[in-house]
C-alpha cells in the first residue's frame, strides 16, 4: 500500500495565475477579474504562445470560470475543491 497527501482547494484557494517568461518576468492575473491574457512579454517581447495554440483562450475562459465559481453559492448546492498532489 502507498499512502499518497493530497491536498485540496476551494476556488477562493486559488490567489491568480500566474505566467512567467523565459526572461524572468512574470505577471498574476486574478480569478474575479474579466481580462485578457497578453500575446507577449511586456519586458523582452518574447511570444507566450504559439500560433495556432488555444493556451492563451483556455487560460481566459480558466480564469472567468475561476471567477464564477467564487460567486456560486455552496450553501444550496454541493462544494468544488480541486486537489492536487504533495509538492516535491
Ligand atoms: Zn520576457
């Protein structure tokens, strides 16, 4: 048998996201605000994305979806947690 921690969080847990470049720079974005993600480093104007990749919309309907399950109301219906694994 191999016990395994898991740890969980609520969406209220999840503080932003975070994206940081090659480059060393790095910006949050915060689950409750409607926003878009930038194409590029605002410091070295390095590309975050690839073209044709769908990272940068799944990140905005990611943080919006955030963003509504915050406003839910967990008392009427059941709770969402994420879990994740023991960091290494
Ligand atoms: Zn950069």
């Amino acid at each position: 048998m191999t016990l395994q921690k898991r740890y969980l969080a609520t969406p209220h847990d999840i503080r932003a996201i975070r994206l940081t470049c090659k480059c060393g720079t790095s910006l949050s974005f915060i689950p409750a605000e409607k926003t878009n993600f930038p194409d590029k480093c605002h410091n070295c104007h390095a590309s975050w994305f690839l073209e044709n990749d769908l990272t940068q919309a799944v990140l905005d309907q990611v943080i919006l979806g955030l963003g509504a399950l915050r406003k839910r109301s967990e008392a009427v219906t059941c709770k969402i947690e994420f879990e994740f694994d023991q960091p290494e």
